[in-house]
C-alpha cells in the first residue's frame, strides 16, 4: 500500500466507510482482514493476490465477502 495514502485510508476507515476483504478459512478455522481500502475497484484488483498468497497454505476452503465498514486490530482471528 501507497504511505502517502494512509492519512486517507485511515479516515475512511475511522468514518467507516473503508472497504474491506473478510476472508473466511475453514480447516484451520481463520478470519482475515484484508484493507483498508478508499475504493472499492482498488480492493477488488489487489485481493486476488491476497487469496492466492491464503491458498498456497491450502485450506479445506476459503470464503470471501467485500464490506464497506470500520476495522480494527487484530486483522486475523483465529478459531
């Protein structure tokens, strides 16, 4: 992520109206935390690596929703 961007991503994401990725793992049981993004098309065009990077640990499966929401710590929770 661009530095000279944080000031805005984090506003947006104090305001709630950042998007995030929430990416769901089953076997092992994970939430992830991918953002904050200001656009939506912006998260859609990186998330693909993120998923892929997730893949390679080769969960039984991976579910993903997009949310225009406010996110804290932790990023990663894990059941």
């Amino acid at each position: 992520m661009n530095p000279l961007l944080w000031p805005l991503r984090s506003c947006a994401n104090g305001l709630g109206l950042a998007w995030w990725a929430r990416v769901e793992t089953h076997g092992p049981e994970a939430i992830y935390w991918f953002g904050p993004f200001v656009r939506r098309h912006t998260l859609e065009a990186r998330l693909p690596e993120f998923l892929s990077d997730l893949q390679a640990e080769a969960p039984a499966s991976l579910e993903h929703r997009l949310l225009r929401t406010r996110r804290g710590e932790p990023l990663t929770e894990i059941g």
